[in-house]
C-alpha cells in the first residue's frame, strides 16, 4: 500500500430518503359508480447503512465521495398501488470502523464484524392513502399523507485497527524493525525518526499452527498529547489492543524514565489504556553482554521484560512465548462489555478537529415542502 493511502479519518454528509406521498385516487370506472377511494400508500425512503467488509483496510474510498444519498421513495397510486421503496445506501467499511455525529462528537455506532450492518440514518416512511381513511361517516375522504421527512446529518468515520498487541515507544526504537521479523509485513524501516507515518498490521505466526496480530503506530515523544511530534492521533489505534508491548532501545539514557514518559502519553490521551496488561521489550541488546544485562536488569519497570535484538534474532522466541502467555494466561479476564464500551467509545471532542469549511451540500430538486393538509400527517404518525 501506498504510503498516502492509508485514510483512518473521514467526514462525509449523508442523507436518507424520504417516505413517498400517499394516493388521493379515487375509483372511477364505468359500471362502478361511486367506486370509493382507492389511492395506495407511498413508499418508505431509503435507509444509509454501514455494513462491515474485511476486505477493506483504510476508509480511502470515501475522502472523495463525500455526499452520500439514499433514494426517496414513490408516491402511491391508483388502486391501492403502493410506490416504490427507495433504494438504500450501503457504505462498505473496514472492521474496527467508529462513527460519531460531526457537530456534537456523539458516538452512534461501532462495526467489528465483516458483514454486520447498522442502519445510520432511517429513511422516511411512505405516507398512507385514503383508501385507508374511509369511515361510514366519511366514504370520500379527499386527503392523504406526504410522507415522512429524510434525515441529513453530517458522519465522522474514525478506524481503530484490529489487533492482539499493539507496539508503543518512542521513534526509531526499533518497532518496525521488530514487527518485520516477528511477521511479514514490510513497514518502512531507516536511520531516522518518525520512519512510520503509518500504522502497520502484521500477523505473528506462532506454534501449532496458532497465531496473533500486531499492531504498529507511529513513534510517539514526550509532549505528544499538546501535539509535538505526530501528536496522539495514532494512539487510537491501539485502544482495542488486549495487550501493550513497550519498546524501548538498550542505548537509552534511562529505560525506566522512557518508559514512564510513554506511559505518561498514554494517560494524557485515555486513562483507561493503563488497565491493559503490559510488556517491556529492550531493543538493539545485541550490543550488551550477559553482565551488564543482569545489572540493567535491577533498575527496569515492575512489568515483564525481555531482552531483544531483531537483528540478530535475539530473545525474539522468548518474546513470543511471553506475549502468547500474556494473552491467554489463565488469570486474565476479559475486559467487561460496559468498560469496553466506555473506553473505545467515548464521544470526540469536535472542538479540536479541523476539517476545514463545511462543503456546500448539493441540493435535491425533488426535495420540496410538500403541504400538509389539515395537520393530518403529524397527528397520525403521532398516534402509531
């Protein structure tokens, strides 16, 4: 993939169809006099739905297809003809794809699984015909109902990547580096920071034919959350993640002082993210011999830890086992359905983002006012 062509953040107008007018037709032929009323229900508007597709890995379809419109349904006609159903709007997205309200940061729906589906915007319903009116004191009624009006809104589609682990530390730590051996994805690795722009999925194999994701964000630095660096934009990324895995070189100045300050990061952008389990890798040891290993030893965090070289290949089994026993170790349990719910889906601060001017949304020519005659079509959806 192209680096320009991951898209992890979205904004698009999208609007549902609105419900067709009912029929005020009345029966007219020519050995039925009087025929009565017989003038059909109009048809329900389209819906927008998202629909989960896993073959989908960035939201790029849709930075330039911004204005999305289901189709409005048809009017009723004579002989109690319904009208056509408006054709709904299907937007395929990436699993792990958030949606929010664009104007208030309201959370309205999460797709996990390929092929779920969320209705985004209901589409109006038809209104009736008179046909269904008709009382032995009113036999010709001569109004019906317009249809239910479209919802518009404005849609902010937010993708958290999927994954098992997900790779912290500061740039140039090594993590790219790492998730290449540890798996075959092909990230790009050299000699400078903020090397990653992107994050990076990898597949670790593991034994018996088992197996867990990895996840790779963009280096992150001290004074991230007030936007130095890449700032925290990334660190969505690994909310879902089950498990953090700290990289921090053997060359630093002070591992333990690294590691505080990421981990300080991490709280600035969601407190939350401190209850996951965490594991600390030292990167490039291939450096340091088993002495000084065991002194450096003294002085690291309360986590688990391991020594690694990715070059060389050093510790990276020991690794692996460490990550697979602190996915399934017997102890952990699963984070409750409530507490996930507060941590991935906590409502945007609009306030920040800046997605420039609101484009001019292009307007409907069917999209008119209809009149609604003697209030009759408030008060009887009202009463359903």
């Amino acid at each position: 993939m192209a680096d320009t062509n991951f898209v992890d953040y979205v904004k698009i107008f999208c609007r549902s169809g609105k419900g067709g007018r009912g029929s005020t037709h009345f029966r007219r032929e020519k050995y039925i006099p009087k025929g009565g009323p017989d003038g059909g229900d109009g048809g329900n508007g389209g819906n927008i739905i998202l629909r989960g597709n896993r073959n989908y890995w960035t939201l790029l379809h849709l930075r330039y297809k911004r204005h999305i419109f289901a189709g409005h349904g048809e009017s009723g006609s004579k002989q109690q003809s319904s009208g056509k159903r408006g054709e709904n709007k299907i937007i395929e997205v990436p699993c792990g794809t958030v949606a929010y309200d664009a104007h208030t940061g309201e959370y309205l729906c999460d797709i996990t699984d390929d092929g779920q589906e969320v209705v985004l915007l209901k589409g109006g319903r038809g209104g009736r015909g008179n046909s269904h009116f008709k009382t032995a004191t009113n036999q010709a009624p001569r109004y019906a109902q317009p249809g239910e009006p479209m919802e518009e809104r404005w849609i902010i589609l937010e993708l958290k990547l999927l994954a098992d682990v997900g790779l912290v530390g500061f740039p140039n730590a090594g993590k790219s580096t790492l998730l290449s051996v540890v798996s075959a994805a092909k990230p790009k690795i050299a000699n400078y920071p903020f090397t990653t722009l992107e994050p990076n999925l990898g597949i670790v194999s593991y034994r018996d034919h088992r197996s867990f994701v990895m996840a790779d964000i963009p280096g992150i630095i001290e004074g991230a959350s007030e936007g130095k660096g890449l700032g925290l934009r990334f660190l969505r990324h690994i909310e879902r993640n089950a498990l953090l895995l700290f990289v921090v070189p053997a060359d630093a100045d002070d591992i333990r002082k690294e590691y505080d300050v990421l981990l300080n990061e991490l709280a600035e952008y969601n407190p939350e993210l401190l209850d996951k389990r965490r594991v600390l890798a030292i990167s490039k040891s291939d450096m340091l011999d088993d002495e000084l290993i065991a002194e450096m030893s003294l002085d690291l965090p309360e986590v688990p830890h391991v020594f690694i070289s990715s070059i060389v290949g050093l510790g990276i089994s020991t690794l692996k086992d460490l990550l697979w026993r602190e996915l399934n170790t017997d102890d952990y349990l699963p984070i409750p359905t409530s507490e996930r719910d507060s941590l991935v889906h906590r409502n945007l601060d609009v306030k920040i983002l800046d997605f420039g001017e609101e484009e001019e949304i292009p307007q409907d020519e069917d999209i008119e006012d209809e009149e609604e005659e003697d209030g009759f079509w408030e008060d009887e959806f009202n009463d359903e």
